[in-house]
C-alpha cells in the first residue's frame, strides 16, 4: 500500500507544517493576553519558552530521526510497545486533532461572518463551514505537491500583513525598541506558563507524513527545531509591534484593534484577513498531516484496510482524507466538538510522554544503548518533568474525559482487529 505514496514534502514544505500547525488562531488572541499581563517584559517570553519548548521537541526529534515512514507518534509508540499502544497514541492525536479542527472551521465562519456580515447566521455558516472543509479535503486528495503549494500561498498571505503591520508599528517607534523592564513575580509566569507553552504546540503535525516527506529522519527533525526557533522569534516581532501601538485591549479581537490603531478600517481588515489565512492554513495542516495516522494505522494492521488504500489516480491516502474530513465536518456542523476540547490539551501532553516512554526502547531494539547522550538525556529527564507539571494543572473534568477517550479507543482497537480478522477471513 505504501508504493503509491509520492515523497513530495521537501524541507521547505516540513518547515510549512510546523509553522502552520503552531500558528493559528491563537496569534489574534495571545499579544492581548500577554501585554496585559506582562507589558514591557512581555515580548521576552517568547524566546524563554521558545527555548523550554525546545527541550520537549528535542526528543520528539530524536524520535523522528528514526522513521521513514508516515505515523509520528502511532508508528513511534507502536514500534516500542506493540500495537495497542500504537493506536491508543494514533486515537488520541486524531481525536485531539478532530476537535481543533471543528473547533478552528467555526472560528474561520465567525472572522468571515464580522468580514461580510451577510454570511452570520446558522444556515450561512454551515455553508462556510462545508465549502471551506470541502474544499481542502479536495485539495489534499490532490496531490501532497499540490498541497504544498496551497500552504505556501495561505503562509505567505498570513504571514505577509502581519510583517507588514509590525514594521509599521515599530516604525511609530523611530527604531528604538522599549527597555524589557524587571522580570515578572515568578508566580505571575507560573500563571500564565501553560497559556505560552500552548501557544507554541501544533508542531507534531510534521511527524505524521514522514512516508512521503524527502529525506525524513534528516528532514522532519531539522523543520522542528529550526521552525520552532523562527516562530519565537516571529512571536517576539509580533509582541514587540503590539507593545509599541499599545491599543485599546480588546478581549474578543485584540489584534483587530492593533491594526486598526495603526491604519484604521485598512489595517483592521488587513489583520482580518490574515486571521483567515492563519487559520485556513492550519485547517489545511491538519487535513494534511492527521489522515495519515489513519493511513499508518491500517498499514500496522490495527485500522481496516480500507484506511490504507491509496489513490492510483494522486497517490495520496485518499480513504483516510475523506472519512478525516468526514468525521470532522460533523462535529463542526452539530457543535458536539464542544464537549470534546477539554481533553485535547491534556491528550497532547499524554502523547508526548509516550513518545518520550518509547525512545529507550526504541534506542535499544536498535543495539543502542537505552539512555541517550547527555544532552537528549538531560532534555528528555526535563520535558518529562514539564508535561508532569502541565497535566498535574489539569481539571478533573478533562481526566474523566480523557479516561473516556482510552476506553473508547481500547473498544475501537478490539472492534477493528476483529473486522480485520473476519475479513482476512
């Protein structure tokens, strides 16, 4: 089922996934948060939890660097503990993924519907929402080349008036850039850790279509830790740029008030926009990289067939794009992702702790030793230590939910071996 696939993501393309997977919606809402809480300092905290998300990617790098085949973290996990595992860590990135996606294609009908106020309403944004999913589920079924160039137009569009405005902003300046002022209370950045950390998450996409990424184990590791060190320092413009107009605080739409303090009606639509192409963007990612999970779960046996079939006709995993964009259209359309978000923070940090678990297996099935270098031992002994944290931050409601999830995922595994075994049959 494999032969089909066509290695069409190069470097550039990875580096595209990261940064579309990390910046989405959270870019409007985040240089509000931040300026209120941290004003000076607040543009420096990005490059500190640039750094500290970089000791929680290196090992998922190291991961990486060890597969050529598409899966991430259900291939890592499954090479390590064995196939229930496998699709308990693919269950919980697609569902955690699904809910974003749901979640993100409401939040894109919503900017368009303040953009062109005829398309507000029920009826009008199902339509939005069935056009804009339909339309990159078409587009991913097309080809991964194909794919890439659509992200490389929606980056360039996001990117573009961000950059644009920011410039701008720091110009009102005359070049000189505030003082940072004293280091925040401790406590006052405990608070807001988990609201930083998250801002910078969205990057395991890059690790799902390894099968048809160039050069993967060089390529996906490179794209994670270069484009994660290019976004702190995109995030750092950004706040700067915001820290210099300073506008009216806005809580639904902060950066629409940024842009419009700088250029008005112009620069409040321009910002719009690029919320539109931020968000398309990461819609797109998500198209992109999460069917594969499903295409890699069917290549280790534990997900019908059916899921791994590829396109003669595109060579894409066509099966999986479609009942993906399925799955997620109903959730967007009937509202129900509501009641799933809650556990798609606390299933990402699960998830990373397992890929973290199965990196000394996997060094040792490759005649390696188990504990790696000094440097990755010393990163993977802290981003353990940091997921801990983070999830011992979590409600009991988002426990329940995730103890939900496994239970759901353990009654799916068992369903789809045994229609798997009655139709070898």
């Amino acid at each position: 089922m494999t032969e089909g696939l066509k290695r069409g993501i190069g470097p550039l393309g990875a580096a595209l996934i990261t940064f579309n997977g990390i910046v989405g919606a959270g870019i409007f809402m985040l240089p509000g948060l931040v300026h209120q809480a941290f004003g000076p300092f607040g543009p420096w905290l990005f490059p500190l939890f640039g750094l500290i998300m970089l000791l929680m990617v290196l090992p998922l790098a190291a991961a990486a660097a060890r597969f050529d085949i598409s899966g991430g973290p259900a291939a890592y996990v499954g090479s390590a503990f064995g196939p229930f595992a496998g699709f308990q860590a693919g269950w919980l990135f697609t569902l955690g993924k699904l809910t974003a996606l749901a979640a993100n294609a409401n939040v894109f009908a919503s900017y368009l519907s303040g953009l062109v106020p005829g398309l507000s309403g029920p009826v009008a944004t199902a339509v939005v929402i069935l056009l804009l999913v339909g339309s990159l589920m078409a587009a991913n079924v097309a080809g991964v080349k194909q794919s890439m160039r659509l992200l490389m137009l929606v980056s360039v569009l996001k990117v573009a008036p961000l950059l644009a405005l920011a410039v701008l902003a720091l110009l009102m300046l005359g070049g000189a850039l505030p003082p940072p002022g004293p280091f925040p209370p401790l406590s006052e950045v405990e608070a807001s850790a988990l609201i930083l950390l998250y801002a910078f998450v969205g990057f395991e996409s890059v690790l799902v279509p390894a099968g048809e990424t160039r050069d993967p184990k060089r390529t996906i590791p490179r794209a994670l830790l270069l484009t994660l060190l290019m976004t702190s320092a995109f995030f750092m413009l950004i706040q700067f740029a915001f820290l210099a107009v300073d506008p009216p605080l806005s809580e639904e739409a902060p950066m629409i008030a940024f842009g419009a303090a700088i250029a008005g009606t112009a620069g409040a639509t321009a910002i719009t926009l690029a919320a539109l192409c931020s968000l398309a963007g990461n819609l797109h990612t998500n198209l992109l990289s999460t069917p594969r999970i499903l295409f890699a779960m069917a290549e280790q046996k534990v997900l019908p067939g059916w899921f791994g079939r590829v396109s003669a006709a595109f060579g894409t995993p066509a099966n999986a794009i479609l009942a993906f964009g399925a799955a997620a259209l109903l959730l967007a359309l009937t509202g129900s992702f509501v009641w799933l978000a809650v556990v798609g923070t606390v299933a990402r940090l699960v998830l990373f702790l397992m890929v973290y678990a199965s990196l000394p297996k996997l060094r040792r099935d490759a005649g390696e030793p188990a504990l790696p270098p000094l440097g990755l031992s010393l990163a993977l002994l802290i981003a353990t230590a940091l997921c801990l944290w983070a999830i011992s931050q979590t409600k009991a409601d988002a426990w329940a939910m995730l103890a939900g999830s496994v239970v759901v995922g353990t009654l799916l595994f068992f369903l789809a071996r045994r229609g798997r075994a009655a139709t070898l049959d």
